[in-house]
C-alpha cells in the first residue's frame, strides 16, 4: 500500500513537486512514492475489452472524496485533509458536501507535479505583468498565489490504420497565349505563359501507424488554451500511485472513453488526409472517397499536472492555467479601456507629428 500517513506524527503526507517526494508538512519527513520495481510504464488497454466491458473501473484512491461545481459543472476527486473550496475552475464557492468518489476508469498513468506552488505562482506574475493594456491593479485582484493543483483527464491512443481512397491527380503545365495590351493609347499583341492542370483518377492505399495520440477528457478549460499547454513531457508517465495525487486535485473525466475515441479519429483522419495527397503525388490533389480500417486500438488514461487559477474581476471570471511540468501559462485577463484609449491617442500624435514635419520640411 503506498505510504500517505507520515510514520513520525501520524500526519498525511503530501507530494512535494520539487524533490519529487512525499513530504509531511508538520514534521518535515520526507518517503518516496512507491512504485512497483518491474514497471516499464502505463499500460495499454484494448478499446474493444474497454467499450465491451465498461473498462476496468475503480477508485483513485481508497480515500477519495468528490465534489461538482454547480457554476461549470466540474468534478473534482480530492483525498482528506483537502477540502473543496472554491471551484478552481470558475472561481465560484462550492456548498455541496463531498461524497464518496464513484468509480470511474481507472488511470494508468500520472504525470507527477514538477512545478512547486511558488515557481508557478511567480511565472504567473510575470505573465501578467507582461500583458499590455491590463489594469494597474490587476496584480492584487488576481491573487495568483490561490492556484490550485489539479490533475486533469486525458486519454491518449495507439491505432494502425489502413486506407482506401479514390482521387484524382493535378498535374500543372504552361501553355502560351496571346492577349492585346495598349501603350499609349495603342493596341500592343504579347505573349504570356499561362498555367493549367490535368487531371488524372487516382486511387490506392495508405497505411498508418498512431501513437499517443492525446485527447482532453475535460470540458472545463477550453481546447485551444489546453492545446496552447503542449507540449507535455509523456515520456516522464509514471504508471499510475494515489501516492502522487497527495494534497492535490484530480478532475474526473467528462468527456468518456467512446467520445475520446471519436476525437482521436477526428485528428488521426488529419494524418491520413496528409498520407494521401504523398500518395497520389502530383502538384494538386483532390480526395473524393476514403475508407480507413483500425487495428490494434489501444487507450491509456491519463492525469496530467496543472496550476489553476480562477478569479473575478468586476463581475467576470478569467481563468489561467500553468503547465505544472514546463511553466508554460496560458489564459485570459481584463483590459484596461483607459490604457487603448491613451494607446490610441499616442498613436494618433506621433503619426500627426511626422506629417508636420513632413510637411515643413
């Protein structure tokens, strides 16, 4: 079982992102994770065994407690002496009372915290104060010292594929012709070389090989800013101990395993599009029909790190989110209509002083 109760003073022991150990926050004794000698990594899973069976489900923990927002509808996983709070998501105060978690697919592998708190906490201010045109106080409205560590879903899958396509081919080639220009005031007859294209039926097949392809299985931050946090170090997985998720959060997922599988299709058909037009050649490609065979599909569920920050600032909720294993911050913050507007007019100056002295000169 893995050690979370700290053999000095009985406290539970928390994951310290930085020394990569477990660490009692009372009496400062530190115990390594622990993890299984002969793993080589997650697991992969056979979609058909998952779909067919409801995957193996179980719990993060033995202890895990659960909460939902009722502002965003997020749920979050959380072990004992952590509590709900506020929702880290969305900033808004969480009254419900936590129940035990229900199962769900288990992960198999987690991406433990690299980041501590404070070096997070500091790459956010500097983020903000980089922002042009953000109010002067929104460093003390922020308070990016509330982040949160939570653990978000993802699902990554591996998959052969083979493809079927009919197309056509375009080839360009340059033929002269004539047309009538005029100088001055006379009709002149010149020659230009003009491209066209042939077109030629092509069809055949394609073949592909898709590994970790990475989905969020979370709703709760917006895809592009969650895509604008890659690159994520997968390499560093661990194969999967509640000991890692101690005093942190982990969302559980919203977006299931079926509706995971349908958007790494979405993008691997970008791969296969791109497999294609290579194989028909040409200088143009057109794709009239295709028809892709999967093989070998496998998942992994994932939790990967993050640092949320959800705040209010004049009614409205912004929300930034730092990768917990690279510091890279994305997220959203308020304008300042004063500082455009003086942005503006300097402007305006500046281009009215050149023309003046444009014009005196």
């Amino acid at each position: 079982m893995n050690v979370q109760i700290c053999p000095g003073c009985a406290a539970s022991l928390v994951f310290d992102p930085e020394h990569g150990l477990l660490q009692c926050p009372y009496c400062g004794r530190v115990e390594a994770v622990a993890a299984d000698p002969e793993a080589d990594g997650p697991e992969e899973i056979p979609i058909e065994e998952a779909l067919a069976a409801a995957a193996q489900t179980g719990y993060l923990s033995a202890r895990a407690l659960e909460v939902s927002c009722p502002s965003c509808g997020a749920t979050v996983q959380f072990e004992p002496p952590l509590v709900a709070g506020a929702c880290s998501f969305c900033a808004a105060k969480i009254v419900a009372q936590p129940k035990a978690a229900d199962p769900l697919i288990s992960p198999q592998g987690v991406l433990p915290f690299a980041w501590p708190k404070t070096q997070a906490a500091g790459a956010v201010r500097q983020w903000l104060a980089s922002r042009w045109f953000a109010p002067n106080d929104l460093q003390r409205m922020a308070q990016p010292d509330g982040l949160d560590g939570v653990y978000l879903p993802f699902w990554t899958f591996d998959a052969r594929t083979t493809t079927f396509y009919e197309g056509a081919r375009g080839d360009h080639y340059y033929v002269s012709e004539t047309y009538t220009a005029h100088e001055r005031g006379r009709p002149v007859t010149r020659t230009r070389q003009v491209r066209r294209t042939r077109w030629t039926a092509a069809s055949g097949r394609v073949s592909n090989t898709f590994d970790d392809v990475l989905v969020p299985a979370t709703t709760a931050i917006p895809a592009p800013r969650l895509l604008a946090l890659e690159p994520w170090p997968l390499g560093d997985v661990k194969p999967y101990e509640p000991a890692y998720l101690a005093g942190f959060k982990a969302q559980r997922y919203q977006i299931d395993l079926a509706g995971g599988l349908a958007q790494a299709k979405q993008r691997m058909a970008f791969a296969i599009a791109a497999s294609v037009r290579r194989d028909i050649g040409g200088d143009e490609q057109r794709i009239t029909r295709t028809s892709t065979r999967y093989a070998g599909v496998t998942f992994k569920h994932l939790l990967l790190p993050v640092w949320v920050g959800a705040f209010r600032y004049r009614d409205q909720v912004y929300q930034l989110t730092v990768n917990a294993t690279t510091g890279e911050v994305q997220g959203e913050r308020p304008y300042s209509v004063w500082k455009i507007v003086f942005a503006v007019l300097a402007a305006l100056l500046v281009v009215l002083g050149l023309a003046l002295l444009k014009a005196n000169g």
